[in-house]
C-alpha cells in the first residue's frame, strides 16, 4: 500500500514523501514562501522505479498546492516536463 505526506520543517521547506508497504520509496524537496509552493527535485528510490511513483508524487504535490491556494513553481525537470506536457491539467496551480 502506498501513502504519501507532506512534511514541512523550519523555515517552511520540506518534502512530500512517500512510502510502500511502510518503506520510504521517493520523495520530491519543497518549500512554501507566500503562497508559492517551490519545488526542487523529485527522487524515487530505484527499487521502485517503473511503478507510477514519480506520478503519486506528482499528485499529491498538485493537490496539496490546491488544498491550501498555492502556486507551484516546477524548479524540478519532471514536474516542469509534466506540466508543459498537460498544461490543461495544471493552469489553476502553475506559476508561470
């Protein structure tokens, strides 16, 4: 089973982070600064490369941003390329 959370520390930055089956398989660095949420980099551990998990990421990141009116602004390679990709998907929360 996969879960995913957000976890901010001091000064607002922090991960998503997400877990299979109770093991940490990826997780995407952030930071929140107004109402811009930054982020940086996406990582899935390679053990669990192939599953979709860059995207269960991706989704909780969107959601997140949507949830408490934040703007994204996509730093990290993948997110940005999803976001060109389908930008119908994402307008509401890109910061272009």
């Amino acid at each position: 089973m996969e879960t995913t959370e957000v976890v901010l520390g001091g000064r607002h930055r922090g991960e998503i982070e997400l877990f299979s089956d109770g093991n940490k398989a990826g997780k995407m660095d952030i930071s929140i600064s107004g109402n811009r949420l930054t982020v940086y980099h996406t990582e899935v551990n390679t053990a669990y490369e192939g599953r979709g998990f860059a995207k269960l990421l991706l989704d909780k990141l969107v959601s997140y941003a949507r949830e408490k009116g934040l703007m994204i602004v996509p730093l990290c390679p993948y997110v940005h390329a999803q976001f060109k990709r389908h930008p119908q998907a994402y307008t509401d929360v890109w910061a272009k």
